[in-house]
C-alpha cells in the first residue's frame, strides 16, 4: 500500500443513535430509554423523554493520515513530543455538532476554547469549522488513565489539525492565566469539564469574563445533567443571562433578564451574536 494515499474514514461516534446517555439501547421509545440508562438518577427524566426525538447519533466523516507519512519532529509544539503516533481512536459522546454548526454560521468564530476534551472527538468538530488562522483551546488535564493524553494528540496529528488545536494539559481552575496569553479575548467558549455544580459554576465565573465583549459565545454540553443545570441556573441568574437550551445543549445571551427559552423551533435570530 502507498503510505502517502489518505484513508478516508467514516467513524461513528460511540452513543447510540436515540439518546448518547444509554449506549445499550437503539429503540424508539423514550421511556425505555431512560429506565434502562445508566444513572438515570442523575437526568432531568421530563427533559429527557421530551427531546428523546431530537437525538440524532453524530457520523464524523475524517481524513486520517498513515502514521508513517508524518515526521513527529516537524510538528508543531506540544505534538512533537509525541514518542509515536498512536493509531487513531475516535470514540467519544456528541451530540450538539448541529447546535455548534449553527453558531459558526451565524457569527465570527476565529479564537476559541473548550474545556474538557478527552479523546477530541467535538474538539476536532470545533476546529474543523474554524478558519485557516482559528486556534482552539483544549483543555483538560487528561489524568484519568494513563496514556489519554498521547492518544488525543495522535488523534488531532492524525486528522491535520495540529495548526489550529492548541492543547493545554491543566485543570480548567489553573489554566486561566495561560489563555490569555493566545488572546486578549475568545469568541467560542464550550463547556464540557467538571460535571460537578461547583466546577461548572468555577469554569463559568472565571470563563465567562474572557468571551468578546457583545459578540463572544458561552455555551456547553450536559443540559440534561441536574448538576450541570444547576450550575447553570445559577449563574444565570446571578449575571440576568438568559438561557437557551433543548436536548444537552445550552448557551447564555445577555438580553436584560434571567429566564429560560428553549431551542427548538426559535427564532434564527437567537444564534447571532454580532448584531
């Protein structure tokens, strides 16, 4: 085989292709899913079964390079201290790539972050909508197991985005005096580290300042979760944001109050940030 020829790879994504919380389920029917999903406890059920039908499984469609056709020393920092490429691991959970889309459509997206990456699965979606200069900041301190780190940096070698996918490997509490030193401010900031209340509330105190004044965009995974809701609500209400969210998606706009709107079926409007 020419070890310079591109395989192209169609991989899908890890969840299931009605709900990404229960992977051993493939029905139709909402209350199935979320009686037999893993810590059910831990979802809003009423969320849940409503948005059960707008769950749709994430295909990513990647070019991915033969190894041997890459020479680790010409790659840029920190991937050149990769010592080989592992073969390319593209399991993962995602499920809000066409909210994600729609806010690229609609908005300046150039300098960006994302907080909790794992194996880079909407890290490589994200940058891939980015222009030739966007950068993306991943950060996550990739401890959970060890080699984690290895294999999200052969996975972004592997799919050519080492130029704009900018890995900081710190906790996203120790890391932001570090951003600032790539931008003065982000117009995307995707939250999806600390599942936690208190971290999803810490990650949008110290975040939340960083975003382009009137243009920038918070937002994040896990409506679904009560924890991660909750840190939301939370803020929200503190700063007098309003809320839009639908399945496990959710974003943060500044229109004078705190209140909840949902996604489904809004205006188009509400995606834009740059009026």
């Amino acid at each position: 085989m020419n070890h310079k020829k591109l395989i192209l790879l169609t991989l899908c994504s890890f969840a299931c292709m009605n709900h990404g919380f229960n992977v051993s389920y493939d029905g139709k029917n909402p209350y199935v899913s979320y009686e037999t999903s893993w810590g059910k406890e831990r979802f809003v059920k009423e969320d849940y079964i409503k948005y059960f039908p707008f769950y749709e499984k994430y295909v990513e469609a990647l070019r991915i390079l033969h190894p041997h056709t890459i020479n680790i020393k010409n790659l840029p920092y920190p991937y050149c201290q990769l010592q080989q490429i592992l073969p390319f691991y593209g399991r993962g959970m995602y499920f809000n790539y066409k909210f994600i889309k729609k806010i690229f459509q609609h908005n300046n997206i150039v300098h960006a972050i994302e907080i909790g990456a794992l194996y880079g699965l909407s890290t490589r979606h994200i940058a891939s909508l980015l222009p030739d200069n966007g950068k993306l900041l991943a950060i996550d301190p990739w401890d959970y197991h060890a080699g984690m780190y290895e294999q999200f940096l052969s996975n972004v070698v592997l799919t050519g985005l080492t130029s704009k996918i900018v890995p900081i490997q710190k906790r996203s509490d120790q890391t932001v005096n570090d951003v600032k030193s790539y931008s003065d401010s982000f117009d995307l900031i995707y939250v999806d580290g600390d599942h936690e209340t208190a971290g999803v509330l810490s990650d949008l105190e110290l975040y939340y300042p960083l975003l382009t004044k009137n243009t920038g965009v918070i937002c994040g995974d896990d409506w679904l979760l009560k924890t991660v809701r909750a840190a939301v609500q939370q803020f929200a209400e503190k700063n007098q944001l309003t809320i839009y969210a639908a399945c496990n998606f959710w974003f943060l706009r500044d229109e004078g109050k705190y209140q909840y709107k949902t996604l489904i079926d809004a205006d188009e409007s509400i995606w834009m940030f740059n009026k």
